[in-house]
C-alpha cells in the first residue's frame, strides 16, 4: 500500500523547497524537467514536439527519453533526529503505522514553517522501516506532480506504451499512475509534499490526481485548509505552534545541551515563546547557538539580539545553520516563506491579501475583530488600485489567508465573565461574541518586517490607525464593549510602534485614548490605562503634536498616575497640563476645569490639605458663576468634603457631601459618578459615627456598582473595604479579617504591592492581628507598610503614616514595654497635633491610648486628667453619641476606679486607618464622554 503526501514546504520561492536534514537545512532546487511535463503537441507517428519546439523521435520499442526524471524516492536523510512536541499528533496519524491510514486521504494543513514536512518523513521513514513501500512527490509544481506520478507508473508495472501517450497529451498521468496504485499488490504510502496550490493540480491533472484507495494511504501537506479544496474524504489535521515546552526542547537538542542548567532550559522557554514555537525559526535559533563562532552562543544572547535587530539576526541564524557553498540567499529563509503563500494567493486572483497583512502586522499579534477592517477607512487609505474594497472582497482576503494558515479565525467574548453572583457585571452577559482573525507573532513580525521597506508602508499605517479611530463613533453599547476590550493591546501596539512621519496620525491614536481610558477605568484595569498613557507621553516630542494634544496626553496620563498611586509623579503632570492651558484651550473651558479638579483631587490626596481646601473652595466659588457646568460643580463640592473629612471637620464635610448628592440627583448622572458621591457621604457618616447608616448606605453603593463594574474593580474594592472596617468596628473581627485578606490578594494583583489601597489593606489586617494577639505576624506586616509609606512617595500623608506608627507602638503596649509605649505616643501626638490639628479624629485617637498608657506605668491621676481632655474634644468634634465618645466615658470611669498605684493592662483603643480610599475623581479628562 502507499500514501501519497502533498509537502507544504519551508519553500522560499516557488522552486524551492527547504527541508529539515539532521545537522543542516537543504534547498533543493527543482532545476530538472521530465520530459512529458508541460505542453506538448503530437507531429507524426514516434513524435512529439514540446514547447522549445524540440522534436523527440521514438522508433520500435525504444523508451521515452527523460532528460531528468523526477525522484519520487523518500529523501530518508533529510529526515529530523526527532520529532518535539508532536508525540501526540504523530499517534493520532498511526505512528508509522499504516493499518490506520489505510484508505484515506490524510491532509496535514498548517502554516510554512511549522513543521509538516518533519513530520511527513518521520511518518514516512517508520512505514519504510515496516515494509511499506513509500512514494515522495515534490508538489510546488504542478509539472513536477505530474513527471513524479508518471513515474510512479512506471515503477509499479511497464507502462511504457502509455507512457508515451502521456508524453503525447493523450493519457492523463494522474489516470495512468492510479491504476497502477490501485492494482499494487504491496502497500505503499504516497506523499504530496507541499500541495499549495491543488486547484491548480486539479485544472491542469483533473479532479482525479488525488483518490483514495483501499491499496494504500495518502499524506498530503499543505498550506491550504480550506475543505472546498479537497475530496470530500480526506481528512485535514491541522499542526499547530509547538508549545513552549517542547520548543525549549528542541532549542536544547539542536544547540547540543542534553543536561542544561534550570538558567539555561528557562532562556530556551523564553526564547521559543518569542519565536512563536514555529519549528523553522527555532532549528534556526538552536543551530546558530551551537555554531562554535558564533556571537549568540546561548539563548539569552540570542533573545536578547532578537529585540534589537530582529532581520539581522534572522540573517545571522540562517547564515549559520545552512551548508556552505549553497547556491541560494539563505537569508530568505524566514523573511521570505510566508511572502510565497502570499505571492500564491495574489497569483489566484485574490490581490488584498497582501495589503490585509501588512495592516494585520501594524496591530498586536493578539485577536483583531472582523469588524475592525472598516471597507470605508480601507477605500479611502487603499483606493481602488488593486480593485474595489468592499465586505465581500475583504471576506475573501480574510477566507484566502486563514486558508493558508497566516491567520487564524476564533470567536472572542472578553467582556463576560462567569461569575457566582448574578448581580456582578449583568451587562456583560448580553454582549455577544466577536468574531476575529489572530495572527501568529512571529507571522505578525515578520510582515512588520516588510511593512518597513514597502511602498504601501504610509497607507497601511494610515488604515491600521484610522479603523481604530472609529470606533469612537461607536462608544457606549453594548454591542461595542466587546470591540473596547479587544483593541486594548492594538492601541498600545500603535502607541509604540507608530513611526514618527505620521504626526498626524499621532493625534488620532491620542483621541482614541481618551475614549479607552473611559472604558478602562470602568473595566478596572488600572495598569493597563497607566502604561498606555505613559507610552503616548514618552513618544509626544517624536511627533511635535499641538499644545492641545500635549494637554490632553499629560491630563490623561496625570489622571493615571494618581490612580496607581505615583502622586509626584501626578503632580509633575498635572502642574505641566495647566501651563499649557492657555496656549491649548481656553482657560474657563470643560477641561481647564477638569484639570483644575484633578489638581486638588492629587494634592489632597499628598497630604497637603490646607492648600488642597483652598483650592476647593475657589473652585466651588467660581463655579457658582458657571452654571452650565452644574456636573463639575457637584464634583468640586465632593471633593471638598472629602479635604474636610480628612481634616476632621466632619460636620462641615457632611454638608458639602449632602450638597453634592443634592446636585447629583437633579441631573443626569451616569452610574459610577453616582456611586463615588454616595459613597463619600457614607464614609462621613461612618466617622461620624452613625454606622449602622453608613453600613446601610455603603450596601447600596455595592449593589449599584455591581450593576456595572466587575466584580475586581477597585470602586468595588474600596466599598468593601469600608463595610469591613464598620464590622470590625462592631465587633466582628474575623469577619473584617477575612474580607481584607480576600480584598488585599486582589489588590495586590491589581494595583501593585506599594498602591496605597493595597497599603491601607495590609494596615487593616495588622491591626485586626493585634487585636486578636498575633503581635509578631502584625508587626512585620506594620513595618512593611510604614516602610513603604516612606519610599513610595506617601510620606506627606500625615494620618496614614503615623497612624502605622501608632499601630507598631500599640505592639509594644500588649508587650508590657509601657514606659517605651508611652515616650513614643506622645511622640507622635506631638506631629499630629502640628500636622493634623489638636481636635482631628486621629490625634484624638493617639492622645486617648497615650492618657491609657499613663495609668499603665503608674499615674492614674495623669491618665484621668488626659482622658478628661479627650472626651471634651470628641464631645466638642464628634458628638455625645459617638461610638468614640461612649468608648471614652466607659475609660474615664474605669480610670476613677483605679487605685493610686495604677494598673497592667492592655486594653487600648482601636486605631481606625483613616480613609480617603473614595477620593477618586468621578470623572477623568474623559468627563465629555459617556460613563456607564
């Protein structure tokens, strides 16, 4: 029996074929004819006239002369030392095996260079070694399928009659080798090596040049998947990327490293996941690491060079792991085996598909939806010089190249999540599904390669850009917030790569920002909207764009900073957007206001609150005079009332709160501006001590954010926060203690270890641990944070910083080191008192544990007379029924109980972490845009 296999090739040209050999890697040129191949014409009796119009004269039974005949012998040497990572598709295909096959047509389809022709001849190979006789067909070409098929007839019976009728147009080749395969009496395998193009074969040879027989398998590889273009028997598998696992293994086999370091085997899995896992790229990385001279003799290097040079070390490689004195380019070799499928399909009369890569390979290597590819944005960068564009002919472009395997086709839903509760991101669920086309990286590269030195490099920037530009007629629905999520790495893609001729294109990659930054902030990916705005920052001097486009990219970016906590780094910003205020947009505008706005919000959220309220409070005023900015008024009263909350002054807070919340249920607020002021007004009311309110209020902010944010947004998070820290205050400890771990694990992922949510969540759990006595765990958490409070630009932050403080000192307290506790106490009473005020909350807190640790080393009469002192000032700041008010009568009256001598103990007051976590801005330099 034998199986016919179709070669998709390494080919780098349409006479080359390039196939792996245990050391090197060959060309084969397909120099030589068959006679009989191509066009020829019968002039008389033993006649037959080709096209160089030669005249060959057969008398009697002389045989046909061939000036070269086509080997359809298997090249067993060319065949790889072992296959890697294929173990499982190669049981799949019988392991050499060929009961399994029998009788069927076998297609294995993949992309070029991804190793079908390995794994033909190991396939090959084993069925050789069982007896099975193997037939190899070169099939780029279809006179070389041709030749090759005739001589397969003659090699199963004398044919030699008919031979010359196949010569003289008469036979059909494929007619006459297939009667004799399926006549055979021995099993054979026959392979088409490289069928790309079978509608070819099939025009010239006829629909009958690939059967099935019960007398043998076939084996065709291809880079052609499309199931119109084969029997409708065959069977396609599809060869994949290797994982990079095995690519690591195959680095490491073919650099000759059979026992590396942990170092080592982690550079080759890192190495094979640049390259993709496409086998050719990968034998020629391994192979120019283990060449003796070579610059890049490990991994790492070569990874290394990679990102710097990536055609010169492409160069490099394919220098190095090819023979010498081969009379073709080598440095082809990978830049070139994609552009043959692309040069294929354009010779098929499909003439997009070369400008859909090149747009494809301005974009991320990530999956792009169908619908991105606006026909309107490509007719007016393309215009009609390879023909119209339109649905239909970019349909097709996209079938052509997923049929080659230069894409792939995957439906992705990103914006649904499966998660417990119903109520959490309900929106999502009614987002449908995107289809997309993905291209492989290394593909995608490539083709980027290309872009660089092609004529169409202006217009394929132009299209990449500008189809992403619309989508901001699109924002808002639905429908859309799947696309959102999806272009996300594409934006940052452009970003970075955008050459710098393209001012003009700059500007609208920097609109589309402010649109995504919306949609980030909503979706909660923090990091991401960071890293996207400093990557456009970094590139405004490359492109000189107006002092308008400067303000926005440093509003945005300032905007970001301050959500991942880099207030200096805010702060700079910001002070730089407003000086180009009057030069970019007139000073009274939307968005002079909203930079005013984020201004106080960063220098608030310093620590300078005195300057902070000032600037609140102008700004309030002069809105007052602007109604028509009645949403920036309500935003300026919140954020006032968050500076005075945090000074202490609770009651005036509660009233700029209660306006805000005033002025935001007269107009049409989206949901997540919503749920920021209301979530203010219960924080004051929690430290107002009406907690059972706040913990009320604060449930419906959770439940309204639920509606819209998922479940890992920081908003969420910090509502949480709050509730936990109202229980732990009531009394429920363990409860508090396992919703902030829960929320610092997600935190810390989210936002970094040194965010200061992330901080204050950490701060909440060492406190929880000291009180419920696990002082040695609580105080390495409380030093880690107060480290980081002093390194991450946080120092300003009076309360919270010395509030860990208080809370390490609290641990000497329990210790029984009171005279220690004691002297640093009023250490920090001392600054707070100066940097906060004698009656802020926190200092009162401070002053209530220092009167305690009186009593504790001795002087109750002092500790009565401080206690005193306190509960005046929390009357006076916080009212008679305070929960600290009550909690300060029940301590003077234990105090009057004591006698002279004084008491041990370790009852000291809760120090509650003072909370700003809220602040946040309801609306970012995106304020003009939807928010819901």
């Amino acid at each position: 029996m034998a199986i016919a296999v179709i070669q998709s090739s390494y080919a780098t040209g349409s006479e080359h074929a390039l196939l792996p050999r245990d050391s090197d890697i060959l060309f084969i040129r397909q120099k030589a004819k068959a006679s009989g191949s191509g066009h020829v014409y019968q002039a008389g009796r033993d006649q037959v006239v080709n096209e160089s119009n030669v005249v060959n004269v057969y008398m009697g039974t002389q045989p046909l002369q061939d000036s070269a005949p086509v080997p359809v012998k298997l090249p067993r040497n060319l065949r790889p030392r072992r296959l890697h990572g294929r173990e499982a598709k190669f049981q799949k295909l019988g392991a050499g095996d060929l009961q399994p096959l029998l009788g069927d047509i076998t297609i294995l389809q993949g992309m070029g260079g991804i190793g079908k022709t390995a794994m033909a001849l190991t396939i090959a190979e084993t069925m050789h070694r069982n007896g099975v006789r193997v037939f190899w067909v070169q099939a780029s070409q279809v006179d070389s399928v041709r030749a090759a098929l005739r001589q397969i007839a003659l090699q199963l019976s004398d044919h030699e009659a008919q031979a010359r009728e196949v010569a003289a147009g008469n036979l059909n080749a494929a007619d006459l080798a297939w009667e004799s395969l399926h006549t055979s009496t021995k099993p054979w395998l026959l392979i088409f090596d490289s069928a790309d193009n079978p509608a070819e074969i099939e025009r010239e040879l006829g629909p009958g040049w690939l059967e099935s027989s019960a007398a043998g398998a076939v084996l065709v590889t291809t880079r052609q998947g499309s199931d119109d273009l084969w029997p409708a028997d065959a069977k396609i598998e599809k060869l994949d990327a290797l994982d990079p696992t095995a690519g690591a293994e195959m680095l490491l086999d073919l650099a000759g490293k059979p026992d590396p370091l942990p170092s080592e085997r982690d550079a080759a899995r890192a190495l094979s996941m640049r390259l993709g896992g496409i086998p050719l790229a990968l034998r020629l990385a391994g192979l120019c690491v283990s060449q003796r001279f070579s610059p890049l003799r490990d991994f790492a290097a070569f990874h290394e060079a990679l990102d710097r040079d990536f055609e010169g070390v492409v160069d490099r490689a394919a220098d190095a792991s090819l023979r010498p004195r081969t009379d073709d380019d080598a440095r082809n070799l990978v830049m070139q085996t994609w552009e043959v499928s692309l040069d294929s399909l354009e010779q098929q009369g499909i003439p997009h598909v070369r400008s859909v890569m090149r747009i494809l390979s301005c974009w991320a290597a990530r999956p792009v939806p169908v619908e991105l590819l606006s026909t309107k944005v490509l007719l007016r960068t393309h215009g009609q010089d390879d023909g119209p564009w339109n649905d239909l002919v970019v349909e097709r472009a996209l079938r052509a190249l997923n049929a080659v395997g230069l894409i792939d086709v995957v439906d992705e839903n990103p914006v649904a999540r499966a998660v417990e509760d119903d109520a959490f991101y309900h929106w999502a669920r009614n987002v449908r599904a995107h289809q997309c086309v993905a291209v492989h990286p290394l593909v995608a590269e490539v083709n980027a390669a290309h872009l660089e030195r092609s004529a169409d490099r202006a217009r394929s920037w132009a299209a990449a850009v500008r189809c992403i530009g619309a989508l901001r007629g699109m924002w808002g629905t639905e429908a859309t917030a799947g696309h959102w999520q999806l272009v996300v790495p594409h934006v940052a893609s452009i970003a970075t790569r955008l050459p710098e001729a393209y001012g003009d294109l700059f500007e609208v990659i920097v609109e589309t920002q402010m649109y995504l930054s919306t949609y980030l902030r909503l979706s909660g990916q923090y990091e991401t909207g960071f890293r996207s705005a400093m990557v456009l920052h970094e590139r405004l001097d490359r492109f000189h764009p107006s002092d308008k486009t400067r303000f926005m990219v440093k509003l945005d970016y300032a905007e970001w900073a301050w959500h991942m906590s880099r207030l200096e780094e805010a702060d700079a910003l910001i002070t730089e957007a407003r000086h180009l205020t009057d030069s970019a947009i007139e000073p009274g505008s939307f968005l002079a206001l909203v930079a005013r706005e984020l201004a106080i919000a960063i220098h608030a959220e310093r620590g300078f609150l005195e300057s902070g309220e000032q600037m609140a409070r102008q700004l309030c005023k002069d809105l007052e005079s602007q109604p028509k900015f009645p949403q920036l008024s309500m935003q300026a009263s919140h954020h006032l009332a968050t500076i005075l909350r945090e000074c202490g002054r609770l009651n005036e807070a509660e009233g700029h709160s209660r306006r805000a919340v005033q002025l935001m249920d007269q107009l049409d607020i989206p949901p997540f501006t919503s749920a920021v002021v209301r979530h203010e007004l219960g924080v004051i009311l929690w430290h107002r001590g009406h907690l059972d309110q706040a913990r009320q209020l604060l449930h419906e902010v959770l439940q309204l954010q639920k509606q819209f944010l998922p479940p890992w947004h920081p908003s969420i998070l910090v509502t949480r926060y709050d509730i936990a820290s109202i229980h732990g205050i009531q009394g429920n400890q363990i409860r508090a203690l396992i919703d902030f771990m829960d929320i610092h694990l997600i935190e810390r992922d989210l936002l970094g270890q040194d965010h200061r949510n992330t901080l204050q969540t950490r701060h909440q759990i060492g406190q929880i641990l000291v009180e419920l006595k696990e002082l040695d765990q609580a105080e390495c958490m409380l030093r880690e944070v107060e480290k980081a409070y002093r390194t991450e630009g946080l120092q300003n932050r009076s309360a919270d910083l010395l509030s860990a403080e208080h809370e390490i000192v609290h641990i000497k307290a329990q210790r029984g080191r009171y005279a220690e506790a004691h002297r640093e106490w009023r250490q920090i009473l001392e600054k707070e008192q100066e940097n906060l005020s004698p009656d802020h909350p926190s200092t009162l807190r401070t002053h209530y544990n220092w009167a305690i640790c009186w009593a504790s080393i001795g002087f109750p009469g002092v500790a009565r007379t401080e206690m005193k002192k306190v509960l005046a000032a929390r009357r006076r700041v916080l009212g008679e029924d305070h929960y600290e008010t009550r909690q300060t009568v029940r301590m003077l009256a234990d105090l009057a109980r004591l006698p002279p001598e004084g008491w041990r103990f370790g009852g000291y007051g809760r120090r509650n972490v003072p909370t700003n976590r809220e602040a946040r801005r309801s609306n970012g330099p995106n304020s003009n845009l939807p928010q819901d």
